[in-house]
C-alpha cells in the first residue's frame, strides 16, 4: 500500500532498473498522482544517459508526459482535488517571480524544475506534481493518447507559433517522426499550408494523409531545398525543424521564402554552420522554442480534446522500458510510445 | 560640359582608374544627380574586389552614400525637381509589385537594383537615381556628413529595430567601428541602454563618449559574455553584430539574455557556428537585417537632422580611392571615409 | 464597337441609368477589361446615394467587385498582358509613394483611387484597371463566384486578421449576411472557433453550416453577451462587427474576453458610444479596418481557390440595378448579388 | 506599540477619519511594511466616494502609493526580508494561475486585489503587502518622490507601451496633470517625440520644459487637431489620454495619423462617442490600458532610478487629507500629492 513501482535511473551508462520505491508524501503545493499513462520521449534517453551538459542527480525516475488521478493533495493546494485527472510536464514548476515568469515565458525561468529530470517523473504508479504547474486533463479525453500532447504536442504547437506565420501561409515540417508527425497535424489545425520532408516515403504519406499538401523525399530527391522553393512558389514561409540530423538545419533554412523564420525544437547536442550571407541577405530569423507554458499546454490540449490531432504511438508496458530505449535510439519507433502503468 | 569624373572598376583585381565618363542622360523615371560628397563603404570593397557569390557586371562605378543636386529629370518624374537634394542608396530601386515591396519589405525585392553594384553609384561628379527610391535629404543638413546615414546609419537603425528590444532595455553593439560607433547612437536615441564590445580601447572610449554604459575590451577581458551578463544583471536583451570577425558572432549569442535576439548586419561570406542546445533552451531568436526601406531611410534620416547622430568621418578626394580602400581593407580608418567631389 | 453598356449615377437621388458610353482607352499604366461579372456591394449604394461625407462627382459608374479579361494594355504596362483575367476593387489604385504605401498600408494611403468611385467602375461591359494594382485572378476560377472575394472577402479576410486573434481562440461574427456569412468561413480556414449572432435564425443555420460551433439570436436571447460570455468560458478574443445597426457594437464590446479586440469594418455615417470604464479595466481594443492590401486580396483569393470558401449570391442582370438596390437597401436580400455582364 | 494611524472611509458622503487601529499581522504570503510615504491618487478618490459600479467594502483605508520599510513576514515570504524597502500598487495580487496570470497580464486578472481598494491601503503609519507582488524599491531612492510612480508612472509608461509607437515617432499626451506630466518624461526617456494639449499655458511650459517639441493649448485655439496634424507632418502617431473632459477623447482620436492608436488610461465613469467612419477608414485603434504589471513596475522604476523621470509633488501631511481631497476634487493641485507618513 506504501510502495510504488516505477523505472529508475542508477547510473548513465546501465539499464533502468524497475524496483518498489516507496510512495512520496505531497509537500504543501504538490499532489500526489495515481499514474494510468505515461508517455515516453527521446528527452527520456538523454535523462538517461546524462549526455546534456547539466545531467540529472542519480537517482531518479524519468518520465515527463504522465497521466492519471490525483489521491492526495498538500495542505495549500487550491486548484486540484482528490479525483482530478492530470498530467506531469517537462516543465514540471517555475518559480512565478522572475522576469520570465511575469511575462508569460516561464519557459525560459532559469529556477524552473523539470519533471523526469530535477524531480522524479512519471515513469512509475505513482508521482507527485505541482498543483500550480500540472495540466489539468479535460473531461472524456481517451487517457492512453494524451501523454504525446504533454510534450511532443505542446513542443511542436509552441514552435510553429513561434514561426510568425499567418494562416494561409507554408509551413516546412523536418522531419515526420514523434514530433513531426504531430506538427503536421498542428500545422493544418493552424490553418497552415504544410510541406513534409523526410527520408522515409511511409512517414511522407502518413504526412499527406494529415493533411500535407506537398512532400518531399530528402533521400531521393537531388535539391530538395530548391523542389521546395519551386513547390511553394518562392519558398516556406515557416519551419520547423524536428529532425537532429546534421542535413536537416541547413536545408529548412535554404527552403525559407525571404523573411522566413525557422524554429528549432530539437535538442542535439551539437553545433550548426549557419551561412551568414543568405541570413543577412534574405532577412531569416533562426530561432530556438523549448515546449510551451502552461497557456501553450491547456491551447495545445484543447486542439486535441477538439478532435483535430491524432498521434500515433504503440502501448507498452513498465518492464519494457530498456528495450523501448534502445529502439528509440535506433529510429525504430514509428510515432510515439506509450506506457500503461494501470 | 558633358563629360564627368569617376572612379571606375575595370577588373576586380587591379586598381579603380579615375576617368572621364560621359554624363548619363536620366530615364523616364530617373534624375541626373550632381554630386557633392559620397561615403565609401565596405561594401564598396566587396563590389570592387567581387567577392561575392553574385558580382557586379564590369565595368562599373561604385558607391551607395552620395548626395548632390538633381540637375535633371526624366518625363515620368514626379516626386523629384531640378534642385533638389538627394542622395543614392544601396537600395536604389526595387520592383513595387513584389510580394515584399507590397508588405513593407521592398529591400528583400528579388529585383532590387543595388546602387553602385548593379547599376552606377556615387564615386563620380555625376549619377543617376531613381526618383522614386532616391533619399530625399532634407533642407539645412551638413551634406558633407549625411552620407554615412544614408549606409551605414539606416543599416543599423533597422537593425537594431529588428532586434525587437524596447526603450530601457540592454543592446550589445559588437564592434565600434565605421557602423557600431553610429549604431550606439542610435540606440541611445532609441532608449536603449547600450554595451559596447571592441577590442579597441579607443572605441570603447568613443562608445562611452556616446552613451554606452557599459564597455568590454574583449582582447583584455578573460570571459566577455559572463562580463555582460553579469553587469547587465543576466544579460543584454539584443544585440547587434556589426563586427565581421570569427568570435563576434558566439560571442554575441553568449551575452543574451533568454529570450533575446541577435541581429547580424554585416556580410561577411563566412558561415558561423550555432550552438542548438542554447538556442533552443535559452529561446534565442537570430536574425539577418539588410540595409533597410525607404521609410527606415526617412526615419534614420530624421533622428540626423534632429541632431541625435553624430558619425566620425574623414573627408578625401576622388583621386585618393585606392588608397582608401587599401586602408579600410587594413582596419586603419576610424569612422566612415567622406568623398568630397564638389 | 466602340461603345459599351453601363449603369450610370447621374444624381444622388434619381435611379441609375442604363445607357450607352464610349469605350475608354487605357492610359500607361491601365488596361481595358471586358467584364463579365460584376459583384454589387453595399458600398454601391452610398456611392449611388452620395451619403458619405465625400461624394464622387457626377456622373460615374459604380461597381468594385468586376472581374473579366483584359482587351487592351496601356504603353507602361508590364505587369498585365491581353487575355489576362482580372478585377478590380475598391482599392483601384495608390500612391505608391507615401508613408502608407511604403510600409504595407496602401489601403490608408491619402491618395489613394477608389473603383466605382472616383473612378469609373466595374457595372458595365468594359471597365478601366490599374494595371499595378488589379487583382489577378488565378486560373480555373468560376468568375461569377469570385467578385464577392473582391470586396466582401478581402475586407472580412483584413478584419479578421486585425483582430489579433490566433487559432484555436474564439471569435465574434456579428452579423451573418453578405460580409458576414463570408467572414465565418474566412474565420473557420484561419483556424478560428467562430461564435454568429444575428436576428434571423435562417442565417445562424447557415453560419452553423460553415463551422460556427456557436449562434446566438440577439432577438431572441434576454443578454447576448452574458450568454456569448458563458458559452465560450469567458468571451471571445476577437470580433468582426459587420452589422450596422445600433446594438451591434456594444453588444460585441461586452462579448469580448479581457484584453480582446472588435475588428469593424461596416461603415454607418454614425458615432457609437464607447464605454470608457470597461474599455480600460477590461484593456479592450477597438479597431477600424479598410478592405484590404494587394497582398490580403491575393491571399484571400488563394482561400477561395483552396475551396474554402464559398459566397452565397443571386446572379441577376444589368438592367435589374435599381431593383437590386432597393432589395439591399430594404435588406431583402440574402448574401450578395452578382450582375452577369456577358 | 499595536496600534497604528490611519485614514478611514467610514461612509462614501462623509469625511475620511485619522483614528487608531490595531497594526494587522502579516498572513503566510504578506509582509508588514512601516510606511514612510504614501501618494494620493485621484482613484483614492473614487474609492472615498464609491462612485464606481463596484464599491469598496466599508470601512477600509485608501492608498495605493505607499513605500516603507518591512518589520515583519509571515511563515511563506521568500521573496522579501525584514528592513527592506517596498511599496504597495494598485495590483496588490493577483491569483498567479489564470490565463492573464500566465500570459504576462496580470493586470487583467479577474481575481486581483486592489491596494486601497479591496484590501487596506497605504494612508497610515501601517499596511500589509503580497510579498509576491510588492514593488521592490531600488536603493539610493528618495522615498518621498517614488511614490507618484507607483501609480501614476506605471500607469502612463505601461499606455505609452500601448499606443505601439517606435522611437521618433509623435505620441500626444493629453492633459499635463499629475498622469500627463510624468506622461510626458516617459515619453522622452523612450525615444518618442511629443505633442502636449492642455487648456491651461503654466502646465504646457511644464511639459516643454521636460522635452514636449508641440504645445496646443486647446483653449484658445481654433481646431487643436487641426493643428497638430499640420505641426506634425501628417498627426500623432499615438496618443495618451490622461485628461477626463468629454473633450478630450474625440480630440485625440481626430489627432491621430492614419493607422494611429489612442491608448486610455484614466476612468470617468462615462460614454465617449466613436466616430466609425474615421475610425474604419484610417484604420484607428482604441484601446484601454489599466496600471502595469510587475514587470512593467519595475521597467518603470528603473527609468526613475536611472534620473530620468521627476515628478512634481507636494509633501502633506495625514490629517490633511480631507482637505487634500477637496482640492483634488476641484482640480486645485499641480502635479502629485506625497503624504509623510514618518
């Protein structure tokens, strides 16, 4: 009654390790959460093998697209109850005084916590949450597919705000997997037109079937970037780049119409050539997003309870979770994967 | 009576040859210009050298700064008579039908023609200009100073507006050289509060002597971004290239506050290398800026002649190009080069 | 052959005439068009009435929704060629100079030549265009459907997007006929989640029908804006004022969510009384919008080329003019009329 | 030692009584502040007099311009420590978790509390703060100045923000009292030009002599917006009304350059006419702006603390402020009112 089972991080280079932990007690702005599901992000395998260059304090429990039930609550929690159904987030608390904070971009508040990563996370029966931060699930919402919005959603709906782009106007998306696949579908919501470029003709025509007008193989085709100036009638007015290749960042800035703007929402560890002539030249804007606000999560939950996005993702299970790692980091996994931990 | 002086571009490895030029006759929409006095830009070099990936047709008369009495006008002029002042621009005309003349954007114009580049520029007794583009230079003005604004100043007017900063908040001026030493004015006159990075003490002098408040000698200082950040309380809300050296540019991404943009104004044909990781997590935005439109033109005007700008300059003559541009290609020239061709 | 057919104003309070006109040549930058539908706009019959506090001089043409092919070119014209399907618009021509056209704003430029105005417009068989600034009409378009895009669609399509508003919030259509009914669908394309009200339960269906997920009888409801606050959890963040009567105004005011903006673009010669207590604390906006740019009225069009957007009209012929505009005037008609000029 | 002195609105039609009260002990988020200075507001008068729709809760002390020392800090306060220097706001708190909260407009949160209003104010020896919302004042302050920007500074900056006009642009100022004078600094520390109407010639010379470039005085010239259009070039191209006369509104908005924005920041419980047609046709914008937020307080004391912004105040003392009140009510008081509170 006490304990919880969840998948825990011993060390960067070994296997997680599933073990009864006993159940946290809610400080006095957090509550305690019965997870049903939890998503698992790529964010997850870096937690994991501490290749960031602040790395998580060992040990801890990933995970940071959790849903379920709240059973408990602290003492000066006002905007939860026993019974509410919620989430965990990357951006698990902020510290609400900052300038950041103050100004809708808490995103950016440099005190913030992060679930999965500074605070245990949802990968496991159980986690805590702040009251104050948790997304708050809308009713009727199918609980096994919610956990890719908590991140990959909010990640990407974020991002392609943040490309200044109108309705009407092109947006590239960069790669068609876990986020991209999702972005598309964003994309279209928006009133975006969207042009999908991938090595992978399969995720090409899963792009199309979301609603992406124009596609191109980045394998096959010779130029890709001047295919996508000529589709396009002069170039994409947006993009946003999900892919980590080292091609991708270079090509969705040499697809940009002039004035364009890419969003990067990838986190590779590395650097990119950027070419200083055609971004002065051109007027380009080149810039990062990292998920979303609160206000971002509860837009980006609220296209999804709308019907309009659909990930795709593959149910697993707890003890499976070093076998999804290694999947994950061979590009195996179409779309997302999602943990039942009922 | 028919002939004028110019410094001419025969071939892009040998010396400009001041010659006798017929004066040209102005098209219907053109002004034939007496010129008195012409800036000398960098830009002037890259025409003559043809360093760039698209060159100038040979031969050709450089310079985008001039400023004279139009002495003559084509059948279809309206905006312009004989008399008046005006000067030439990089911008010397663009389409007025493209989707970016169209939206306020007419120096990303595909067709623009570049003064002194693709068309014949201010390095001579004479030039033509486009009535419909040329700068309008008000009554009363010192127009043996004006030509530095009508480059160098409009160019960094835009580009500290596109930083997207506000009154009282902090930009970095990265280089106080012939554009950065106007660049802090501007931004003065702008509210802004201003760090200046060089590696010149002199500048930095002249920096201050302008408004800086705060000045980094970054061949002296050990970390000059954590030297910004810390005495901008966290760091600089914008910040504006103007150096073309290989660190200027990380070291600009380096002092920015999260959420803070960088604007690149200068063309060096380099590529740089962008960190990702602190792009994305630090919500960066970077963003090339060309020279800017004809109302940038008016308003960076406008600040001059209301006596807020003060370029350093030095005044030469036609004959002394080539040791000008031998001496702006060493660094030896502090502030802007003045033409006097009276 | 050389005359065509047209309605003409002779005086702001007889009918208009139907008669014979000599076809007018094109000066440089015009071309001559041969009409083939023109759409008729409210704005016709306060042009035809002289009720605005400028009035055209007599006698002229009206119309500003024509759309057909161009039969003759002026000696300037580069832009347009002989077979060439285009329109015209309220917005015949501008400056191309001022501060306005410069900056993106042409539609407030002061200099500006309104179609069917002050200018001859498009309720005849032939009509004048200024060949810079036409709409082109894209290929494979069913023209006697496209002349509402002209006017009606742009002005709801500008409005809309002045309301800074984003997908997924909600906004306010007030007014479901020919502007209105045209702006649900605009609203629903740009991703928007549109709330109608109007006094006829027949256009409410019909807004229901393009995607409205919300309708209010203003007629029928004891208090609109409680029940348009309520039903959207909180007010709307944007509204598009198209009604003209007195009630219309404040009652979208009071629908608007804290920090919301109302969009008008109907124009009563009248003055509306603005509540200044809310207005402040609430931090509303109010904002006036003039048709639209070239670059709106080519985007609106691509909406309606997409198939997105789909006018309701009767075709009815020339010489039914006076009828037709008795019918507006009485407000019997239901979305708009287009004359079939053929 | 446990009691205090305080101004007190026993009844909205009677006089403000200087009575004893027992000091308040600071709740867990609250921190008891000494007061030291507090300024009177023209909205304390409204409070006194409840001739707004929600009235204050009898009795209650007025002030919302309070600075002091905190003595003491309930069991959560993190933020501020005992011997600091703070004041208390119009924005007392706020709820931290709504849509405005989350999105920087705090401002605008339905569930704020008022300083003065809804909770007890600064007009005593006394007054608790929201540790999470005072206003932190910087060192080397002159307390007895800071005051007039806790309210009437943030008020005017955060509407100049508003009006979304660039450095050099015209901005008017519209009325030269205690909102319009500060108005005026702030809209030369940030870089604008500025226009000041006033009806009286002693505020006017005020107002140039903090840098205003027009002066109208709108009593005895013929058409005040007439002559601002001309002496401007074209109008303002924001406005800021500050002034309460049914006047003043309809002349800022005829003041306005096509595309202006008039920003309102005071709150005459009343009704201003708008005139569609204008506002329609030059495209105008209205717009309400109501104090600041946090960071707009800060913002706002950093050009103080910076020397740039003097407010002209008187020093009174407590029991004067029925007399104080008189005065205000009869427009009898240049500038601010600064009560000593030592």
């Amino acid at each position: 009654m006490n304990s919880m089972n969840a998948a825990v991080v011993h060390s960067f280079t070994d296997d997680l390790v599933v073990e009864e932990l006993p159940i946290p007690a809610p400080g006095p702005f957090e509550a305690l959460v019965k997870v049903q599901f939890s998503g698992v992000c790529h964010t997850d395998l870096h937690a994991a093998h501490g290749d960031w260059p602040v790395k998580p304090t060992l040990p801890f429990v990933p995970g940071h697209e959790g849903v379920g039930t709240v059973v408990e609550i602290g003492d000066q929690v006002t905007r939860l109850a026993v019974g509410d159904t919620v989430g965990n987030a990357w951006l698990w608390s902020a510290c609400g005084e900052c300038e950041y904070c103050q100004t809708g971009w808490e995103t950016l508040c440099p005190d913030q916590v992060n679930g999965g990563y500074s605070v245990n996370g949802s990968f496991g029966t159980h986690m805590l949450v702040d009251s104050r931060y948790a997304p708050i699930i809308p009713e009727h919402v199918d609980l096994s597919a919610v956990g890719p919005i908590l991140c990959a959603g909010v990640t990407v709906y974020k991002g392609l705000k943040v490309t200044d782009t109108q309705p009407g106007q092109w947006v590239l998306i960069s790669g068609i997997g876990g986020l991209g696949h999702i972005a598309v579908q964003y994309a279209v919501a928006m009133g975006r037109r969207v042009v999908a470029i991938d090595v992978d003709d399969s995720k090409l025509e899963l792009a199309e079937q979301h609603g992406a007008e124009v596609t191109v193989n980045a394998a096959t085709v010779d130029n890709p970037a001047a295919e996508i100036l000529e589709r396009t009638g002069g170039g994409v007015h947006g993009a946003l780049v999900t892919a980590v290749n080292a091609h991708a960042f270079p090509q969705a800035v040499a697809s940009l119409r002039r004035g364009g703007t890419v969003s990067l929402v990838g986190l590779p560890p590395e650097e990119f050539p950027l070419d200083i002539f055609t971004t002065v030249l051109f007027g380009l804007t080149i810039r990062g997003s990292i998920v979303g606000t609160r206000k971002d999560m509860a837009e980006a939950l609220d296209f999804y309870v709308r019907g309009l996005i659909h990930p795709t993702y593959t149910v697993r299970t707890l003890p499976e979770i070093n076998d999804i790692f290694t999947e994950m980091g061979k590009g195996d996994i179409n779309g997302r994967v999602v943990l039942d931990l009922n």
